[in-house]
C-alpha cells in the first residue's frame, strides 16, 4: 500500500520523497506480558458480581483513580477534575475495548466539549474498580510554527506527535476497538489524526517548501495504534477505506478480521483480511448510514448495527445486508448510545440515552428472534445520563461509566 500521505514537497531530511503507507504491526505470538500496573483485585466487590442475579443492576463503590494522572492539574488541558472522575465521557465517544490478556478495557477519545482534542489513554480495571490513565496526552495544538517545530514529527510521510499520537484527533464515533493478535489498541481517525487544522501549518512549521494545492489537502483515514504494555501511540496504520466521521469499526475474533462500515464518506462496507494484507469490499445494499452504532456477535455471524429508529445486520457468511427492524421500538446513535454483544447470554444489550428517556434506556436484542426487549432489570437502577461502556466476558458482565459512577449490568449468568 503506497499513497501520498501529505500530498506536500516537504524539504526535510526527515520526509521521504515517496511517502510508503504504513501497515499494521505484526501479530505477535509471545507469551502476554505482565500486565502492569498490578491491581490488587477487590474480593469482595468479586463476590457480589459473582452472586449477580439475571437481569439486574448493581452500582460499584466509589473507582479509584491511577496512572499517570499528574498532568490532570495543568490548566491548560482544563482537565482538573479527572484525578476523581477519570477520563470523562467523551463526546461521540461511547465505545470502550476490551482487551482479552490483560481482563481490563481501554477508553480515549477527543471530547465534544472541554476538554478538546486529547490524545491520552485509559484503562478500567473492573477487578479492582480502577481507573488508570495509561499515557498523558500531547499539548493543545496551537497551528504556531513554534508549537509545531516542538511538538511534531514526520516519518515515511505520516505526521504525528513526536510521542507517537493523533496531532488533534477527532472523536472515535464507533471507531475504536481493540487486536488482540497485535495487542494494540485500533483508534480510526478520519481526518489523519488533524481535525479543524491546516495541514499547510504543519508544513510550514517544519520548514516545507508547500505548494498552493497541496493547502486544499482534504481528510483521509488513519488508524493509530496503541501499544498499553509500552503505553505509547507506536504505529500509524494508513491506506484506510475513506470511511469519512461517524464510522462503525469492528474487531471480528474468530476471523482474526477488522469490519468496516463507512460514515459520511462512501467506502461502503470492508473487511481486512490479514493474510493478505489487504480491505476487501463487502456488499453495501442496504447499508445504514453514518452516526449508527454496532456490535458483533461471532456465534450468530453478525454485526448489528442500532440507528435512531431502525435496526440492521450483516451476515459474514451470507456477505448481506437486512434491515431487519426499519422501525424499531428503540435506538440510539454514536453521541446516546453504547451497544455491546452479551457473549453469555447471546443477546446485544443497548444502553441509550437518546431522547426523553426516564427508566426504558436499557433494552436487549435477539437477533435469533429479532426482537427487541425491554427487559425491566432490578437493583441499582442507575439515572437516565450519558455513558461509555463495554461487555466484560471475563466476569460476564455489560460495563457502564457515567463519569461520576459505574454500574454493571447482568443480562444472564453463564451456562456451568
């Protein structure tokens, strides 16, 4: 894969002439590192998750709060508050990853409101109820030539921060999951990891010689990868499908695969194939548009995907498109949602906040019966509000942040 990233004639020692399109790293087969830092579980909190009946809430005692949390005070990041609530929710940014060797799911996202344009990484450890940030974040981006001489880096064509991360990212949308054959975790980027920015700013900050048409340079897909046991943005994936905002990206585990739908850019639908290093199209009839949500479900075959009123899938083994509920009883899309697939139960549980919504913002999919359900779970009903979340398999659980608590959700408990 071979493209001109920058599209500029950059006059650096450090620029290649030809830009080469990176790759995902390698799959790795070595034995999963010591995952660090190491938190004592809570036992008892263990026990009470343990003993969760079916189709019940239960609210987790206070997190705690870890990790490189220093740079929280800084007032320019106007992130004071976070050394109690964690990372926030980041606006169109509900997604969380989880990552099977280390039992613990990752969160990032650049935030709709303050704080903008964050880099950082987190990490929620359930066992422990801990919220630890994994990797600070790089300063603001300012478009000053000094910012940017101090800040940036360009390598085989790719601009990035000189840690490794997105310049001024975007939000993550439905765009962010985790490879566990490469241990990395998947941050889609639409717009080359510099949002509302000038590329020709860049350019000029590095000393390029730029020219006029290289200024109307228009967004293209990235992907950064980050590496939690090194904690640091480590590769930079390009020649992505021009999924464009809004995107709904998927790691399918027993196809060792990436699932693509396209956002407010028309690439369709893709899957990349690792053994061949390559996207390969998928049929797109019928496909929802940009703004929806999914989850995948590897026993049925198929990604769900949840819009404000309707319902679709797609079936990798029939490589087609259904919008099975064209007026569904309930939706949501990536700024009220989090939909995640109940592997134990074998159902999707949808958490949204789409709406007027004051108790039915909890509701489950079968997609063996299509039919949507609101299943009136007891315990610590948590209020109508906004969250982040994700499915825990290790604890059989469904995951949910509000910023100020966390509350589990038990679809079903597991067949012994």
């Amino acid at each position: 894969m071979r493209q001109a990233i920058l599209n500029v004639s950059l006059s650096l020692a450090v620029v290649a002439s030809a830009a080469v399109a990176g790759e995902p790293v390698s799959p790795t087969s070595a034995v999963p590192a010591k995952v660090e830092p190491e938190l004592a579980p809570d036992k008892e909190l263990l026990a009470k998750i343990e003993a969760l009946p079916d189709n019940t809430w239960l609210k987790l005692p206070k997190f705690k709060v870890g990790g490189d949390i220093a740079w929280c005070g800084e007032r320019n990041y106007n992130a004071h508050n976070m050394v109690k609530i964690g990372p926030s929710i980041r606006g169109y940014s509900g997604q969380m990853a989880w990552a099977p060797e280390r039992k613990r799911a990752l969160y990032c996202g650049a935030n709709h409101q303050a704080p903008h344009f964050l880099n950082d990484v987190w990490e929620y450890d359930l066992a422990s109820n801990t919220w630890v940030c994994l990797a600070p974040p790089d300063t603001h981006f300012s478009g000053s030539a000094e910012w940017v001489k101090a800040n940036v880096v360009v390598k085989d064509g790719v601009a990035t921060t000189k840690r490794g991360g997105p310049i001024r990212p975007c939000h993550t949308w439905d765009g962010l999951c985790y490879d566990p054959e490469r241990r990395r975790l998947l941050w889609l980027d639409p717009a080359r990891g510099l949002i509302f920015g000038s590329w020709d700013k860049v350019a000029a900050g590095l000393g390029a010689d730029l020219k006029p048409e290289d200024a109307k340079l228009k967004p293209a897909p990235w992907i950064f990868e980050f590496d939690p046991v090194a904690r640091k943005w480590d590769n930079v994936w390009t020649g992505i499908p021009d999924a464009g905002e809004a995107c709904v990206m998927e790691y399918l585990p027993d196809r060792k695969a990436i699932f693509l739908k396209g956002g407010t850019r028309p690439c369709g639908t893709q899957l990349y194939e690792p053994e061949k290093k390559a996207w390969k199209p998928l049929s797109s009839k019928g496909q929802p548009g940009y703004g929806s949500i999914g989850a995948y479900s590897p026993d049925h075959k198929l990604v769900v995907v949840v819009d404000s009123a309707s319902t679709a899938t797609y079936s990798l083994e029939t490589n087609e498109w259904k919008p099975v509920q064209p007026k569904a009883p309930v939706g949501a899309r990536d700024c009220t949602g989090v939909l995640c697939y109940d592997a134990a139960a074998k159902f999707f549980v949808l958490y949204t906040f789409q709406g007027d919504r004051k108790a039915d913002f909890l509701w489950i999919y079968d997609p063996a019966k299509n039919e949507w359900t609101d299943p009136k779970p007891g315990g610590d009903v948590p209020p109508a509000t906004g969250a982040a979340g994700y499915y825990d398999p290790e604890r059989n659980v469904s995951v949910f942040y509000t910023q100020s608590d966390v509350y589990i959700y038990r679809g079903r408990k597991a067949a012994k």
